[in-house]
C-alpha cells in the first residue's frame, strides 16, 4: 500500500462511489478533468470541471492555472469519451472540442493555427490581443 496522499485520497473518492482514473502509463497528464453525472428531475445533467493544475499551495505561489466548470453538452460528451478511452471501455475517438495528447494535439493545432492565419488575412481574426476569449 502506497503513502502517498493521492492514493489515499482516491481510495477514500472510490469508497465514496467516485471512478478514479489516473491517466495512461508512461505519460504525463498536464490538465485535470472531473466530471460529475447526476439524475436531475427527469433528465441526466453534465457538470464538467477542467483544469491545467493541481491546485498545489506551494506551486500556486509561482504559477497560474485555469480552471472552467461547465455544462456544456459538446464538452461534456468529449470527457466522457476520454474517460471511457482513459479507463480501456473504448479505443480513442477524434473529440468535438477538446484537444487530447498524444493523440491529436500535434495536428488540431496545427490545424488552429492555419485557420486563424486565414482568418486573419480576410481581415476579421477571432482572436484579439491583448486578450482573447473562451470559443466554445
């Protein structure tokens, strides 16, 4: 049995009826991702919270991170095929809207970025300096 606080924390999630899953072995997750399914009056509501840290105390003193809770349907649905793949239930599936390494990140972004450089030329960019927005 491990000592590490994680593993004592997520047996006590998984005790608590949580599915806890760590990601693929020999890579490293960068962003966090937990999503919650819940039976709401006649229908099955998504709230998806996303991350790119881990909340530590001492690290948040020297960087940022960024965090979105959503129940955005086309986001949820990507997480959920995530998990699935994560977990072994599926084999990796292209998502809608988010980007997930090693498997596409390389070329969506590649992709992101020839968009916007036409986008740009047609002299109406979508994204804005000095700041941009979310596009969901």
């Amino acid at each position: 049995m491990s000592n590490h606080p994680k593993i004592f924390l997520s047996r006590e999630l998984e005790q608590a009826g949580v599915n806890v899953s760590f990601g693929l072995v020999g890579f490293k997750i960068h962003a966090k991702l937990c999503l919650i399914v819940r039976q709401e009056d006649d229908r099955i509501r998504h709230y998806l919270h996303l991350s790119t840290g881990n909340y530590n105390p001492t690290t948040a003193r020297t960087c940022t991170d960024y965090s979105l809770l959503t129940t955005h349907p086309e986001l949820a649905e990507d997480a959920a095929a995530l998990f699935n793949q994560l977990t072994g239930f599926c084999q990796f599936q292209k998502m809608r809207k988010l980007i997930v390494a090693p498997f596409e990140y390389h070329q969506r972004v590649i992709d992101l970025i020839r968009t916007e450089t036409k986008t740009h030329a047609t002299g109406n960019p979508r994204v804005s300096q000095p700041s941009a927005r979310w596009q969901l």
